[in-house]
C-alpha cells in the first residue's frame, strides 16, 4: 500500500484500541457488557443518538476526535450504572457529566495503548457534550477518514465515531 492510500484509513490498532476501551470502560465502569454490531466507514460524522461526548486528542503522531453518541434512554442507564442510582432519576447535569466522563476514560484507555504502540505523545481535550436529536458535530481535521463502530447492549444501541489523521 502506497504511503498517500496508507494516510486515508484508520490504523487497525487504533480501532482495536477503542473497541477493547469501549468494553472494558462500560464493563468495568458500569457494569454493562456490550458487543460490536457494526464497524463501517463514513464520510462525515452522523449523529447516532441524543447526547453526544466529543474529546479531541493531539499529539506528535497525529490528530483526530472521538465521539461517543448514545440514545437519551440508554444514556440514563449507562449513567445510572457509573453512579449507582436509579435510571428514572437521572438528571441532565447527571447524564452529560456521565457521557462526558465515558468519552474521557475510552479516549484515555486508547490514547495510553495508542502511545505505546507509536512511541508519540497525546494529549486529550476537555470533552465537549452536545445534545439534540440529529445534532450534527464539524470537528475532524480535513481529507481525514471516519470511521463510525455501532455497539449493542441491552437490545440498544450506541456508535463511537472516530476521524485520525497520522502525521508520521
């Protein structure tokens, strides 16, 4: 593969990485096993559900962004699963510091193995929450791919959205 083609997709490492934070983040978290339904790439982010967190991550490699979309139902099961309350009782405060967090730990899981593997640094952003059914998000650096990984748990499901651009 030519070094222009090899820049246009996403390293199999890296998309390895967010799947296996994915899970271990929402197992160890929030006590929720979930599985990959989907990985398909995509032009452009798409909205996936209602809440949305957004991290940024930097670094010597490259750079990209993260989106972790959930529906509103799942998110207070999820959240309501991190802090041990009742999902019915969830606040929006609750809910988007929640989500928020979540972005944080599986882009902190995947920028930690992404580190080891191209012995370059990273750094996070503060993860951003958007709200709003079909909510659209422009963040990604240009001519960068996207890839969008829908996982299921509890007969619903979820994406985290990725765009990457290496730089080396």
């Amino acid at each position: 593969m030519s070094e222009v083609s090899e820049k246009k997709v996403l390293d199999a490492k890296l998309v390895n990485a967010l799947i296996k934070s994915t899970q271990d983040v929402l197992g160890t978290m929030a006590n929720t096993t979930v599985s990959v339904k989907d990985v398909r790439p995509q032009a452009s982010y798409v909205a996936g559900g209602d809440i949305s967190a957004l991290i940024g991550i930097t670094g010597e490699g490259g750079e990209g962004m993260v989106a972790l979309s959930f529906p509103i139902k799942l998110a207070n099961l999820i959240v309501s699963r991190l802090i041990g309350t009742n999902a019915e009782t969830i606040s929006a405060e609750d809910r988007s510091d929640g989500i928020g967090e979540l972005v944080n730990m599986i882009s902190g899981n995947t920028k930690t193995s992404l580190s080891a593997e191209t012995h370059s640094n990273y750094r996070l952003s503060l993860p951003s929450i958007i709200l709003g059914s079909g909510h659209e998000i422009s963040a990604s650096p240009k001519n960068c791919p996207y890839l969008c990984i829908v996982f299921e748990t509890e007969d619903q499901t979820f994406s985290l959205q990725v765009s990457f651009k290496f730089t080396n």
